[in-house]
C-alpha cells in the first residue's frame, strides 16, 4: 500500500512555491541573472559593431551562433521526448519528470530562436524570415531547407509553449485553490498583499480551470492529442536541421545520415541537461519520493541508447569517408583527427563515448554524483559536437585556398556563456512560480493504481 | 443524412465536431434549481457514490475531481470528446491550403529554377506544409479544448469545494431530481466526508467562500 495520499502530494509539490526561497537559490538566481547580461553586451556589440564583433571569417561563416543554436534546439528535443514519445508509449514514469523536462524545452527553445535571428548579421531586417514577398513580388523559396527551417522552429516553438502551458492549468488551479490571501509582506512604510497578488496570477492562469468530469474528458483528448502533433514535429525539426547541413556539398556535412544523427545527438544532450538539472533540483526540494533514482535510472539508460547510437554514427562517419574514396571527405575527418581543432575532437569522445561507458553499471547509474558527472561532460561534449560539425567542416572544405583557422573572440564567449545565464534564469525563475513536478499527472498515477489495488 | 447542427467534412464523411464547440456548458451545474454536492476523501468512494448515483436513475449529476479519473466518462453517461475531429479536419486543411501555397508561388506565380530542380517540386515542399499543418492543428487543439471547458481568465472559481483541486472528490446532484433532504441523506449512507447545497449563483455572489479552510456553503453543512 502506498504511501501518498492527494493532501501530501499537494503539500510537497506546492511547498516549494510558497515557502521563502533558499539562499542557494537566491544566489543561483542572481548569478544566471547577471550572467545573462553578458548575452544582452554580446548582442549589444554586434548591432553596434555589425557581425565581425564574433570570430566568423569569411571561410567559416557559421560559428558559435549556429553551433550553439544546434546546441540549444537539441536540449529541447529531449523534453519532448519526454512530455510526448513517453506519454505515446504510455510510460507512466514520465510524470516524475515530465514538467521539468518541458520547462527546460520550452526555455532551450527560446534561447535558440535568438541565434539566428543574429546569425542574419542585420537582425532589424529578421522579418524577411516570415514569407512575405519582396518589391519584386517574389516569395522565399520554398525548395530551399533554410526556409524550411523557418517553418520547423517556429512550428516547434509554438506546440511546445501550447502544450506546456495547458499541462500546467489544472496545477495553477491548485496553487489558486491554496494561496493564504491574507498573506502580505510588511516592509513598515508599505504592506505589499503577496497573497492577493499571488491569488490574481493564479487565477488568471489556471483560466478559472474546475475539473470537472466534462473538463477532463477534453483536457486528457487535447493533451494526447498535442503529444501526437509534438513527436512527427521535434523529429521532422531536427532532421530539418541535419538536412539543412547535409543537402550542402561541403566535407563533413553532406551525408545521409545526418538526419538521425541528429535527431539522437539531441535527445543524449537533451537527458543530459535534463539530469543536470533534475539531480540537484530533487535534494533542493526535497522531492527524493517524486523524482526517485529510479527515474534517473531510466534516463540514464535512454541516454546510453541514444549515445551509442551517436557513437555508432561517429564510427560511420570515419567509415563513410574512408569507404567513399573521396580525397576532399578523407581529408576532412583527417583534419578532425589531427588539424589545429583536433583537441576539440578527442574532447568529445571523451565526453560523450568515453564517459558515457559508466552508464553500463547500475550503481552508477543510481549514484547522484556519477550521474551529474557524465551529465556535465556529455553537456560539454555534445557542444563540442556541435562545434566539430559546423566549425570543423567549414575550416577545410574543398579549396585549399580557403582553408582558414577559427576563433573565439570575447563576444562570443559571452555570447555563449549569456544564453546559459538566459536558460538558468528562466529555469530557477519557474521552479518558484508553478510546481516542477506535474502534481494532478502524478495524483493520477499514485493514487489511481493504490486505489484500484486497495 | 447529417444530424442538424453538425458540420460534415465533404471528403470523408466525419463529423467534423463543431457541434460539440456550440454544446450547452458541461462543465457547469445546468438549470435554476440547486444542486447537493457530496464531498468524498479517496476515489473509491466517490467512484461508488457516482456508480449509485446512475443506478438510482440520478442523470442530471455533475462532478469534479483533483485529477482525471479513468473509467468515469461512461459511469457519468460523458460521450467521448470530439476535439479530435477538429484537429485532424484542420490539420487536413493546412496541408492542403500549405502545399497549394507552396504549388502557387512556385509554379504559377514566378517560376524559378533552383538548385537545378523542377519548378514543381513537391517532396521538397513536404516540410512546411507537414509542420505548417501540424502548427494549425496545434492551435486549434488548444483553442478547442478552452471553449469545451469554458477557460477564459476568472478571478473566482466556482467549485462547491476548493480542496476538488486538492485532495477532495466532489458529486452534486441537481435538486430537480429529488428533494434536498433525500439528496443530502442519500450522501451520507454513501459515505461522504461533507454535503453542502451548491449552486453556481452562489459561487459568483460569495467568492469568500474559496478560501483554504473555509466550508463551501456555510448554512448547509453536515460534516
């Protein structure tokens, strides 16, 4: 017989919210929160500046801005494996860690849309990637995988927000039903009513939500039915994104199987960040008995299918090279090995195939610190990844005249260490305002089966 | 024949569900007379008490629960949700209307060769008219499940019991189906941890009444 009653789930998924935050917290907060402005002094440099604020030459015109875009789009992907695919294949473990897991997609996916929108060099002029026609009345071209790709993320995006959001509505009409409206913060001069304030978010949000049973006949339809929409869509987003690469006839880039490449990469560095955050997030909130080692445990193990899958790719992409006779695709792989980025290479294979052996173990796969140590690797490995494809790629391509070495400038790191601050301050910024485990998703699972065995 | 009121999508044949958006509220005790509402402390119980209730031949009931209780839809007498004919219909039309866009400007509006590929091209336009699609359905989902539930921000909600979000399981019955005393007596032998008389009036005129902690109706409860 369980131990969970609905009353203990409310509390323990709702004390987070309204208790005082916690000084790790308020630090945490505060440095994401600085840490973000160095984005905001990145993207200031550049319109001041124009584009050459970053290290992109005129060999190699994707840089950190499209690596890193990669990057964040691929965290994404793995929170709608987790909301969506799971919910398809009816694994009811995914309501442990489904909310967290959407936040962060929904917070990697803003933080991509922002990459391109400076990669276009003149982002006052973005709005020409919405198909409209031009002077000449000539629309964008639709046979081309950069119009495509307009269409993916924005598609993305928006399902994913939706879905997000109506997951959250039974849970902010819980929070409604049990703020202290007489709750106020007297600061002597002025007393400020939290509780009414908190009172008036809530029920705003909750859109005056009842639950009856008419209501959940339809919340249930809708919610399954967006986890049909999001899965054909991350996956198709993704491949977009690999083809966009691969239709190119550049080295390193214009392979087959980009697609699943891809598509797998994304969900390993997905889990990867969704462990980094789940890890600590448990023991901070007490929420051992919600998000239990049993659910890392599984994640691990995705992880450690979808990276050997990566691994497997990696070996094929040598292979391919080798196999394909080509002098322009051997020379390629050979500068990956040994060209003047070759340290970034051998960085990823440590991360994201060596370190990932210790999955094979149980016990490491239930140890917190072994799973927060590969899951920061593999965070590292999978940017480097990224970095590999794009940067890599374009240093060597066909013409040994073109051949140029890439570099960080200081914009680009804070470029890249400002979308981090970004995602940890919208993340730390939701755990204090809805609950981070989807409390009326996990009622349902606890209390649905204790009953029925009961 | 279509029943009158509903919208058949030409293709198919499939009742396209838009009746169902024009449906009476369901979420909201129907008609004048008060209900009696039944709280209950576990799901059983409350499963139970509706399974009575629909034998007793009670049909004008209406319930709300801290989450989705499966298997209460046919108890309660709930058709399934029509939501997905919707979808599906308008998923269907952003194919077609993306795809004919795409054949439009490609082919008919300024034709250009690009990458060497034919002006109609139409696997390569499969992406956007796939995402473009699935987008309209998207948004459509979410609209349609707001007006079947009748979301719209509301500073008050209206629950006979604000612990239905929380740990309580709620039955009403309307008063126009029995007396309120029979109705209340009939609760209690069903084992309800409180009863209380509860109409949707009420709940606008007393919105004090949401408050954690406080009885829903003050005058009629019997603990």
């Amino acid at each position: 017989m369980s131990s969970f009653t609905a009353q203990k789930i409310t509390d323990d998924l709702t004390a987070p919210i309204f208790r005082r935050p916690s000084l790790a917290w308020v630090a945490g907060f505060l440095t994401s929160f600085a840490l973000m402005h160095a984005l905001v002094i990145a993207v200031a440099a550049y319109v001041w500046g124009g584009y050459g604020a970053f290290g992109v030459n005129s060999t190699v015109g994707w840089g950190n801005d499209i690596a890193s875009y990669i990057y964040w789009i691929g965290i994404a992907v793995a929170g709608t494996l987790v909301s969506s695919i799971l919910l398809l294949f009816r694994q009811k473990w995914r309501t442990g860690v489904n909310r967290a897991t959407e936040a962060m997609t929904v917070f990697a996916i803003n933080i991509a849309g922002l990459f391109p929108l400076i990669h276009t060099g003149r982002p006052w002029v973005d709005f020409w990637l919405i198909p409209h026609p031009n002077d000449l009345a000539l629309y964008p071209q639709f046979k081309s995988p950069i119009v495509w790709d307009v269409f993916a993320i924005t598609g993305y995006a928006t399902t994913s927000v939706l879905f997000f959001y109506l997951g959250l509505i039974p849970d902010f009409a819980t929070l409604r039903d049990r703020v202290n409206p007489k709750l106020a913060l007297n600061l002597g001069f002025v007393s400020i009513p939290i509780g009414k304030l908190q009172r008036m978010l809530y029920s705003s949000l909750s859109l005056g939500w009842k639950g009856t049973a008419a209501n959940w006949r339809h919340y249930e339809r809708a919610y399954s039915q967006f986890a049909w929409i999001s899965t054909p869509l991350v996956i198709g987003m993704h491949s977009t994104i690999a083809t966009l690469l691969a239709v190119s006839l550049v080295p390193g880039w214009h392979a087959s199987c980009f697609p699943p490449y891809f598509v797998s990469g994304a969900i390993f560095g997905g889990l990867a960040m969704a462990l980094l955050l789940l890890v600590p997030l448990r023991s901070a909130f007490k929420l051992q008995e919600y998000i239990t080692l049993d659910h890392l445990d599984k994640l691990a193990k995705i992880m450690l299918g979808v990276g050997s899958i990566v691994t497997y790719i990696y070996a094929i992409e040598f292979f391919s090279a080798w196999y394909s006779e080509s002098q322009f695709e051997k020379g390629q792989f050979l500068y990956r090995l040994f060209g003047g980025h070759a340290w970034a290479f051998w960085l990823m294979l440590f991360c994201n195939v060596v370190c990932l052996q210790l999955f094979w173990f149980k016990r490491f796969r239930r140890n917190v610190w072994t799973l927060l140590f590969v899951a920061f690797m593999v965070n590292i490995g999978m940017w480097l990844e990224r970095f590999n494809i794009i940067v890599l790629s374009l240093e060597h391509d066909h013409l040994p005249v073109n051949w140029n070495h890439y570099a960080f400038t200081g914009f680009d790191y804070l470029l890249l260490a400002g979308s981090f601050g970004m995602f940890f301050f919208q993340f730390l910024l939701f755990i204090r305002v809805a609950p981070i485990v989807a409390i009326a998703e996990v009622k349902q699972t606890l209390l649905h089966k204790t009953n029925h065995h009961a | 024949m279509p029943k009158p009121g509903t919208i058949v999508c030409p293709m198919t044949g499939i009742d396209l569900g838009v009746a169902a958006l024009g449906r009476p509220d369901e979420t909201a005790p129907q008609g004048e007379a008060p209900f009696v509402a039944g709280s209950f402390a576990d799901e059983a119980g409350f499963v139970a008490a509706c399974k009575a209730a629909r034998a007793a031949g009670r049909t004008n009931l209406q319930s709300w629960t801290p989450y989705a209780v499966h298997g209460l839809d046919p108890v309660l007498g709930l058709q399934r949700s029509l939501i997905g004919r919707a979808v599906f219909s308008v998923a269907i039309l952003g194919f077609v209307l993306c795809f004919g866009m795409q054949y439009h400007l490609m082919v008919e509006d300024w034709p250009i060769i690009y990458s060497g590929r034919p002006y109609s091209s139409w696997s390569l336009w499969i992406v956007p008219t796939l995402e473009l699609g699935l987008l309209l359905g998207a948004l459509v989902n979410l609209f349609a499940a707001f007006h079947t539930c009748r979301l719209i921000p509301d500073p008050f909600s209206h629950l006979p019991d604000p612990r239905t979000t929380d740990d309580r399981f709620c039955l009403a019955i309307s008063t126009a189906e029995a007396p309120q005393v029979e109705l209340e007596a009939w609760f209690h032998a069903q084992g309800a941890a409180e009863v209380a008389l509860f109409s949707a009036e009420k709940a606008k005129a007393e919105p004090e009444f949401m408050i954690p902690g406080q009885p829903a109706a003050k005058e009629s409860i019997h603990a």
